[in-house]
C-alpha cells in the first residue's frame, strides 16, 4: 500500500488532539426517519432485506428506493449517473422537503465499485505505444536500474491519466457528494466532517454531504445477521476484548506522517478504548497469530494484504477493519481472501475498507473512530464519518449506520 507525506497530517493531530479534550456532543444525532433506503430490485433479497432493516429501525417505508441496477459489483460510471445517482438526487431533493436527509443505507445487491470512464479510440492507441515503451526500457543497457525504475514509473503514471485510474471509486464514497453539483473526478475531495479539517478552507460544506454506507455481504444470510446482531449487541451491549496490531511501538515524537502516524494511531486508539473494555496491543511486526483473539469485540490492525488471518473469535456485534489496500474490492466472491469479505463470512456486525488503493491516509484514522464510537455520544456512522478524511474516494463501510452498541461514559 503507498503512502504519502503531507504537511496537513500535523493538522490531523493538532486538531484531534484539541477536539478530544473537550467536550464533544456533535453529531448528525441522527434518527430513522432521516435515513433513505437504496435496493436492487434486480438482485434476489435486495428488496426484502430492506423491508425487514427498515422495520425493525421504524424507518418510514416512504423512505425505500428500489432501482434497477447491474448484478455485477462494478458498475460503469454512465451506469452510476444515470441509473443510482440521478434518482437518489431527485428522492432526496423530494425528501429533504419535509426532513434532512442525514444517511443513505445501500443494500445487499447494490454495486460497489464506479469504473473510471472508458478512453475512446485515439487514446486506447496512446496507451498501446507507452505500454509497448514501458516494457522496452528494461531491456536497454544504457539505462542504470534506478534509471530504469524511474522510466517505468514515469511512463507508468502516464497511462494510468490516460486510463482514468484515479477517477476509479467506491460507490458509497462517490454517492456521499450526490448533491455537489459539480466536482472534479480525479483523486480524492476533502471530508468537511473530518475532525482533522475542522477551521480549513474546503472545496464543499457540510450541507454538501450525505453519510453512506452499506448492508452487504457474501449472501443474505449474513446480511439478516448483520441486522439482527447490530440490534442485539444495543440491547445486551457490545462484550469482549478490544485487539489492536500495530507494527512498531509507540513513538516518542509527534507530527509524524503517513505510515507512522497511522501506526501511532493505533496505540492512540488503543489507549481510548482501555476506557470501555480489556484491550490487546501488539507492537511487533508480527500480526496475531491464528485462533490467538477470543472474545473479539472491536479490531484495528495491518498489514495483511488480500489475505485475511483467522485469529479472532468474533463476538455478536463486533465491529473492526484491517489497512490494507483493495480489503473490499469483493463482498461476493467466496474464493476471495480479502478482509472485509472474510470479517463478515466470520462474524463481524460492521467493517470498513478500499474497494481499490486508498493509500494509507484515505483510511479513517483509528484513534478518531474509536475513541467517538467507544464514548457512546455517537453511532457507527456518525464516528466512521468524522473519522474519515476523504470522498469520492475508495473506502466503504459495511454496516448499520444507526448502530450504537455503547452507552454515553462520563467525562
């Protein structure tokens, strides 16, 4: 997974820091009737399960948009404009007229990735000569390998402008700006909602942007469960032991940046939730080891890619992610390794991950998240969405945005 250094990650944790020590009862405080429910009435179940999430949170029937939309998990950004966006825009703008809509809730069938635009002719040519030019640099001696290295990089980059790669998205993350009327595809745009941002000047407001997320997974069995056990965990309360793998140990310095910084916010994390329950940190480089977590209620940790290790003995309601990049690039293929898939075939209530490389800093910064969902003031989806530092981007979360398994701790 790449990373990169930029000088607002001071910010990040000045501005967390700030926050953190006071008192914080923002949020969307969201209720049900501030939630639109998104279905696939071309997939078997999509329909069903969103009847059934809707009744059990009393949300309003009103409130149900059945599209139809492509069975396959990637859907063509011509496909995502016309057929998800243009009529999510136009119930929300009908919605909004009697109650803000603060949430959309996408469920089980619904798409998950948006393709870049597909170059036309002239451009397919281009791509041909750079690829066939990339490949002939390693065959040329006048170059030293670092020079070589450079080359193909050079080149590399450039086919990726040509190919849109960085107008790639997850569906959640682009859905989130559908009432931004106009914004630039390529890469990333700043989440007003991220503690980290608060004071700096950004392309779009608050008003501009909706929460996302998703009921989802590898069949409809586990997306009844993920329902149900949300509503249990409220119930009965969220039990266990919180496991969090890091890499390095603490750092003595501040201001760090990309990997690091990630990696101290791990331990940071893990200091907030020392607050709620028995916690695990492990500071090597190893990552837990097999059948090695009972008892796991909440998970944050990395770096596995694409292959999920069977560690954790999941209780009813845990909720974790792994940093890795592409850990929800499929939600369907049971051959697939990846976290998330592999999370919610084991037991978790509620995931987060990239459907393509997010880079590490596009991951929500772990300290954030559960230090406000561990406080008990703020529900998964309002901490997933302070916590989370960009949109249209690559990142989604899996679970019910209404689910709130702690209750409020004193100050």
């Amino acid at each position: 997974m790449a990373s990169s250094c930029f000088n607002h990650w001071k910010v990040y944790i000045f501005c967390f820091l700030f926050l953190s020590n006071s008192v914080i009862t923002y949020s969307y405080a969201m209720v049900p009737d501030e939630i639109l429910v998104v279905a696939n009435k071309r997939m078997s179940g999509s329909v069903d399960i969103a009847h059934y999430y809707m009744e059990k949170r009393n949300i309003p029937q009103s409130h149900l948009l059945k599209l139809s939309l492509s069975l396959k998990e990637t859907m063509s950004r011509d496909e995502f404009d016309r057929k998800l966006k243009k009529p999510v825009l136009e119930a929300l703008t009908e919605l909004n007229l009697d109650v803000k809509i603060a949430a959309i809730v996408l469920i089980y069938g619904v798409p998950l990735k948006v393709a870049p635009q597909i170059p036309d002719w002239d451009v397919k040519e281009q791509i041909k000569i750079l690829s066939e030019l990339r490949k002939s640099v390693v065959q040329k001696n006048e170059y030293t390998e670092e020079e070589k290295s450079t080359k193909k990089k050079e080149l590399k980059n450039k086919i990726d402008k040509l190919l849109n790669t960085r107008q790639r998205a997850a569906v959640d993350s682009e859905l989130a700006l559908v009432q931004v009327e106009k914004y630039n595809l390529e890469g990333w745009i700043k989440n007003p909602y991220f503690l980290g941002f608060q004071g700096l000047p950004l392309p779009i407001g608050k008003n501009h942007v909706v929460l996302v997320s998703r009921l989802d997974g590898p069949d409809e069995e586990t997306v009844y469960r993920i329902i149900n056990d949300s509503l249990w965990a409220e119930k009965n309360g969220l039990q266990g032991k919180s496991y969090f793998d890091a890499r390095w140990k603490s750092p003595e310095k501040t201001g760090l940046s990309g990997y690091k910084q990630y990696d101290a916010s791990l331990h940071k994390a893990a200091e907030f939730v020392r607050r709620r329950m028995e916690v695990e940190l492990d500071a090597s480089p190893d990552l837990f080891k097999e059948n090695s977590c009972p008892g796991a209620a909440l998970y944050c940790g990395w770096y596995s890619l694409g292959k999920y290790v069977d560690s954790f003995e999941w209780q009813r309601g845990a909720i974790g992610y792994h940093m890795a990049s592409a850990e929800c690039s499929t939600l369907k293929k049971k051959e697939s390794s990846v976290w998330c898939l592999k999370m919610l075939e084991n037991g978790v209530a509620a995931t987060i991950g990239p459907v393509y490389e997010p880079y590490i800093q596009g991951f929500p910064l772990p300290e954030i998240f559960f230090s406000r969902l561990i406080d008990g003031y703020m529900s998964l989806g309002e901490s997933y969405l302070v916590s989370l530092p960009y949109f249209s981007w690559q990142m989604v979360l899996v679970g019910d945005p209404l689910y709130q398994p702690f209750s409020v701790l004193p100050r």
